[in-house]
C-alpha cells in the first residue's frame, strides 16, 4: 500500500475511533480539487451534541508544507483538525490562517501555536476578537459544555496583518485577499491560483442566512463583485457545501432583499418592535439558520437604516 493511502486509511480509522468514543471527531476530509482539501462543519447552531463544529476548515498542500485555513471552535477541535491533517499528509504545517471573527473559526488557534504553528488573522479581526471573544467564549461554553472547551482560551494572534498579500511559505502561492470592512471588519478570503479554488470566509455562507452583524453593507457588495471577478472555479464558504461562484449569487440576493424589504418598512414608519416578523423572506426560509440569523439581521439592518434616515 503506497505511504500516502496507508495515512489517509490510518486517519479514516482514527476518526472513526474518535466517532465510537463518543466525542465527534473533526470530519472528514475532502479534497475538492488537487492538493485542497475542506473539513466540513456541522449544519445548525452550536450546541451539545456538535461541540460547536459549525464552520468549514480547510487545508492546501504543497511541496514544501501545508496552510491551514481557520482553527476550529476549541483546543480539542484544533487538535482534531491536526490530526486530520497528518491523516493526508505528512508535510509540516507552516501556518494557521484565520479568516473571520466567529467562535467556530479561531478558537482552535491555541492548539496550533502549542504545535509551534504560528496563527495569522487581518490587525482589525484581531482587535474584534480581543474585545468581545472571552464573552464569545462564555456563550460558548453555555450552550456545548464546559469539558469540550478544555484548553479552550482566547489567544493573541502570532502574525498580524493590513493588507492583501500573497504567502509562498509552502512552494505554492496563496493569495490572501481582504476588501476592507466588509462581511466583518478585517475579513479575508484566501485563493489558490493553481487550482482556481476561493476560500471565501465569512464572506459566503451556503443553503445558511450570512450575519450581517459586524458588516458594512456597501462594502460587503464591493467584496462578493471582488471574488465574482476573480472567476473561481470552486468556493468553500464559511458554513455549508462547496460549490460554484453561484453561492455569490446567492448571498448577493438575499442581501438585497433584506435591504429592498428593510428600507421600505423604515420608510413607511414601521416600529423595530415588529420589524423581525414584518421583514419575512420567504425565498430563504428553508435556509440553514433562517429563524434566528434572518430575524436578528432584520432588526440589525431595521436600527441602522432608521439612523441614515434620522441623520440624512
């Protein structure tokens, strides 16, 4: 059996082992075009039974090591994502790349740099995280449980960084894209040129309603119209299946509705009591998330287009 089957079959059974004893394992890697491989999240929002596994993580291979592509949720996940990495290949793994600000992408970090793998996030993710993500991870541990989150502590990142860039750490470029305050403040999306494959971060959820939380609306269009350009031939979103430069699409449109709708409430004096309920999109209802992110965004977009109205 040639070494590289004989570590994906070992890392297929040592996740399997890890799913018989009770604590769900990383997940499966897939390999979605040569040498790029997703780790899949659970669907739904954090909870007991998924540890809080909600987003895709992701890896590129290349001869002279591997980047990792955001951490997982936990210093137990983080060490998961490891192992499932050295279940593909055993090349080093040069660095931990964080694209956004949720719980379910960098609160593995730690178990990367106890590994000597430095973690690399935008300056102004870093800040967000710094401010608000030792209450992140108390709501955590609320609703997944105190013994899965063992370890489990905010960090400072090893690598900050302001500007789009390129890394070439593993014989194989990765372009490292950021559109300014977009979906997040400091949300980046990373491209792999040889095999036309987006990592795009929070700045794409797929079949799940995006966060409009920490974005700015007009920035965030500028971005998916920046990755529509860039004529992907595979996208990973932060939650949800790979799939075509369709998910911009996607994304693009629920956005639009949600402002069309939102405005129009706003400008027909609707109060934000009723805002969650009047702002109903039907087209997505089926989408991962749709009663709870759908209805917070509308009361999120409700307080902000009533102040551009108020100061206009």
């Amino acid at each position: 059996m040639p070494a590289l089957t004989r570590r994906r079959f070992a890392g297929t059974l040592a996740l399997a082992a890890a799913g018989c004893a009770g604590t769900p394992a990383a997940g499966r890697a897939l390999e979605v075009a040569r040498g790029v491989w997703v780790v899949p999240g659970a669907v739904g929002a954090a909870d007991e039974q998924n540890l809080g596994r909600i987003g895709n993580a992701g890896f590129v291979v290349g001869p002279a090591g591997v980047v990792a592509i955001d951490t997982g949720t936990s210093f137990a996940h983080g060490q998961a994502l490891l192992a499932t990495i050295a279940a593909v290949t055993d090349r080093p793994v040069k660095l931990a790349l964080v694209t956004h600000t949720r719980p379910e992408f960098l609160f593995g970090g730690g178990a990367f740099q106890a590994r000597g793998i430095p973690v690399r996030m935008h300056r102004r993710t870093a800040t967000l995280m710094q401010s608000r993500c030792e209450t992140c991870l108390r709501t955590l541990r609320t609703v997944v449980g105190d013994a899965p989150l063992a370890r489990t502590a905010l960090y400072k990142p090893d690598q900050l960084f302001d500007e789009p860039h390129t890394l070439e750490l593993i014989g194989r470029p990765l372009r490292v894209l950021s559109y300014g305050h977009s979906s997040g403040p400091g949300d980046i999306a990373v491209f792999d040129d040889a095999t036309g494959t987006l990592f795009a971060g929070g700045l794409l959820d797929a079949g799940r309603v995006p966060d409009i939380q920490d974005s700015d609306l007009a920035g965030w269009r500028g971005a998916l119209a920046a990755l529509r350009a860039l004529a992907p031939r595979r996208v990973v979103p932060g939650h949800g299946a790979p799939g075509d430069v369709a998910l911009i699409d996607g994304v693009e449109r629920y956005l639009a509705q949600l402002e069309t709708k939102v405005r129009a409430m706003v400008q027909a004096g609707a109060s934000l009591l009723g805002a969650a309920d009047e702002a109903e999109l039907p087209d997505y209802a089926g989408w991962d998330q749709y009663d709870v992110i759908h209805r917070r965004n509308a009361s999120v977009a409700f307080l902000r287009f009533e102040r551009e109205l108020l100061f206009k």
